[in-house]
C-alpha cells in the first residue's frame, strides 16, 4: 500500500498523523493474524495467511483506507502459495510482484492494476 503524495506544505507533524491514520486502517481491514510492516516512506506491506476461504482484496482494501482516513492509496497485490518453494524465495518472489503491481496501479492513480 503507498499513499498518493502527502502534502509537505502542511509539515512533518501533518503527515506522520496522516501515515498513522493508514496504518490503523490498514490493520482495521485485516485479519489479526497479518502482520502489517511500513516498508519507508509512505510504503507499507501486509504479509497474511489466506486459509479456509478467507479472501483478501486490493480493491476492498483500498477502498477501506480511503474511507477511513481520505487519502488517497494505491495498492499492489501478490499471492504465493505455502509449501511452493523455499520460503524466503517465496516472500521475496511475493513482495518483487507486488511492487511490480503497487507502480502498475499507481501509474492508473490510485486505482488497482489489472
């Protein structure tokens, strides 16, 4: 998830209220098993096991953070299956598409790529 451009003008103190009100968001709209990380900046990362019909969403989570807070995200999406591959390749086969995906929905401003 990486939200649009924050406002300098409206300073630090401004934005890091902004960040926080996307991270709580964020953890509002997942399971209490995702471990959601800010990655730097205004990036962060949901990591979560999908089991037993559980369905996660881009589109859905997107739509959440902006009602909840107004600001504007775009929202890259990557799914890896357990047990494919070794895990860490797994994670960072997962995390590379996903980024891949986060700069396809942000160059269609803040929709979700297809």
């Amino acid at each position: 998830v990486q939200t649009c451009a924050l406002p300098i003008s409206h300073g630090h103190d401004r934005g890091d209220a902004i960040l926080i009100d996307v991270a709580w968001a964020i953890l509002a709209a997942v399971d209490s098993t995702a471990v959601v990380a800010r990655l730097g900046g205004d990036e962060f990362a949901v990591a979560a096991y999908v089991v037993d019909g559980q369905h996660y969403s881009a589109d859905a989570l997107r739509t959440h953070v902006v009602e909840q807070t107004g600001v504007q995200v775009s929202v890259g999406w990557a799914a890896t299956e357990p047990g494919t591959a070794d895990s860490s390749d797994a994670l960072s086969t997962a995390v590379a598409a996903a980024d891949i995906d986060l700069y396809a929905a942000k160059s269609a401003r803040g929709k979700i790529a297809d």
